[in-house]
C-alpha cells in the first residue's frame, strides 16, 4: 500500500532536482539574452 506512494514521492524529488538542475538555469540565460548582456561579477 506505501509502495506506490513512496515511488511517487522518489520520482517527484528526482524531477525536481533535475528541473532545478539543468532546464531552469538555461531558461534564466536564454531569458536575460534577450533583454541585453548578462551581467557577470
């Protein structure tokens, strides 16, 4: 009964990981090229 619970949370933690990993850092660059130069310190 907690085993389909347990593989649903797992995979949401993993998807979560990956999306915080590699999409959202390449939509944030994709975003500030468009509105001028990215400003690195």
């Amino acid at each position: 009964m907690l085993q389909p619970m347990a593989i649903a949370a797992i995979g949401g933690l993993l998807m979560e990981n990956f999306m915080s990993l590699f999409p959202m850092p390449c939509l944030y660059l994709m975003a500030n090229r468009e509105h001028g130069e990215l400003h690195t310190s």
